[in-house]
C-alpha cells in the first residue's frame, strides 16, 4: 500500500480529528494527580470522546480494551488503564487516538504526577524536544528518515536512547498506515516528503538501554532494565511550507 496523499477537504476532517485529541490530552492531564487511578483516566478521556460525537481509536484495535494507554514509569506504551493509583513521583505516558468522520488523530505526552526527581524531568523534556528537533525536516524536499535521524542524534546526545522496537506511522483513514517511522536511523533517507501526508511521528525515549519487553498482559511494553521511559507524539501534516501539528491546540 503506499503513502496516502490527503486531498484538502480530507485534511480538514484530520483536523478535526486531530482537534479532539488534543483536546482530550488536556481532559486528561487534568485529572492527573496522586491517588487518581489508570482506569479513570481512560474513563474520563472516553467520556469526552464519545461526548464529541468521536470513538475512541484504541478502543477494539487488535483486540485492545480500553480507550488510552496509561504507561507509568518504567512502562514505555500500551500500559493497560488499571485499578493501579498514581503516586506522587510517578511519570505517566498517556496516549490517545479519537476517529470522527472516517479519520483518525494520535498523539501522546508524558506527564509528571505531583513532584518527580530532575532526571525524570529531563527524560519528559528531551522526549518532547526530540519531537521538535525531529520535526526540523517535516518538509518537502526532505526524506522521512531525515527526522529520524534527527531524532536519534538529539536523543543520545543527551545520553538517553530511542526504542527500536516500535516505531511512527502513517495516518489517515486507518490509524495505521504506512511508513513506518522509526525515531533511529537507517540506511538510506527512506520516501521522499510530500505535500498531504500525515504522519504520527512519536519517539520513544528510554533513560538508559533501548531494550524493551511485552509483560504476559500481552500488551504493556517495559524496559528490560526497570528504568523509566517516556513518550511524545503528534499528528503532523506535510504542508509546503511548515509542517502543520494536527494534535496541538
Ligand atoms: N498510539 C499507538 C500507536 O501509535 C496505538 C496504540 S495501540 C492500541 O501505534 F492497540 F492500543 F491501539
Ligand atoms: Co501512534
């Protein structure tokens, strides 16, 4: 299948899409505090969804139950909403897909739960920021792995390391769609950057090695050495200009 090109009134419903999930990462992130569990987080982000006239994306894929992935700590994504409570010091990786009108927006943050230790603040940060330094080659005239360079080097200059094993996607009338978009480098510059693409670029950032493992839920992916992780993505579209963040309001 190759990359899907969206026409302008497509682009307008990714939009819209996109608007929601925004708008339901701040739903979220203010419920976020100690004591609140994972599970009503997910229930509240899916009240809104629904609320919006959306569904909730996660909800259903691959057999996945719940509407976000709550993923603390040492949890890198698809951590399973869970009568688990928060606690101050936490880091929480919340991620969210809403569909409305035939098309999807992704995006995730990680968010801090009460006060956290300084390098787990510097993980949020260079997560985000790696994003951003990504998105620097989000152009026509680029090469989809012009970002991911970008965003590998900027992570490990700051002495942290990027997950190999799950990757950014294509996005559009499926949530999943191609390229691939790993946040590492590989040999070549992969598909040339065009106009109407829309990518969910999200790196994942873990403080010390990049390994990761599935636990026997079958779905929450950890780091294989125990430390934290963090995790930052948005819904982007190639412009001819600017990348326009289809998830940030
Ligand atoms: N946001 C995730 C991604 O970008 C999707 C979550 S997987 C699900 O691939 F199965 F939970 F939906
Ligand atoms: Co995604």
């Amino acid at each position: 299948m190759p990359i899907t090109i969206k026409n302008n009134e497509q682009i307008e419903y990714m939009r819209i899409a996109g608007r929601i999930t925004a708008e339901t990462l701040n739903v979220v992130e203010a419920c976020i505090k100690p004591g609140i569990t994972t599970e009503e987080l997910n229930n509240a982000a899916e009240e809104f969804i629904i609320s919006k006239g959306a569904y909730p994306s996660f909800k259903g894929y691959s057999g996945y139950p719940a509407s976000i992935c709550a993923s603390v700590n040492e949890e890198v994504i698809h951590g399973l909403p869970s009568k688990r409570k928060l606690v101050d010091g936490d880091i929480i990786s919340i991620d969210v897909g809403v569909f409305i009108n035939g098309y999807h927006g992704d995006a995730a943050r990680t968010f801090a739960v009460g006060k956290i230790d300084d390098e787990s603040q510097r993980l949020i940060d260079i997560t985000r920021q790696s994003f951003f330094e990504g998105i620097k080659f989000a152009e026509e005239g680029y090469h989809l792995h012009d970002i991911s360079k970008a965003i590998q080097n900027f992570v490990e200059t700051n002495g942290f390391s990027v997950v190999r094993d799950y990757v950014g996607h294509g996005i559009g009338t499926n949530m999943h769609e191609p390229p691939q978009i790993p946040n590492y480098k590989l040999p070549g510059r992969g598909p040339k950057l065009v106009k109407g693409m829309t990518l969910a670029i999200e790196p994942m950032v873990n403080m010390k090695v990049f390994d990761v493992d599935v636990l026997d839920d079958g779905w929450t992916v950890v780091t294989r050495d125990g430390k934290r992780s963090a995790h930052y993505e948005n819904t982007v579209l190639i412009t001819g200009g600017k990348p326009e963040i289809l998830t940030i309001i």
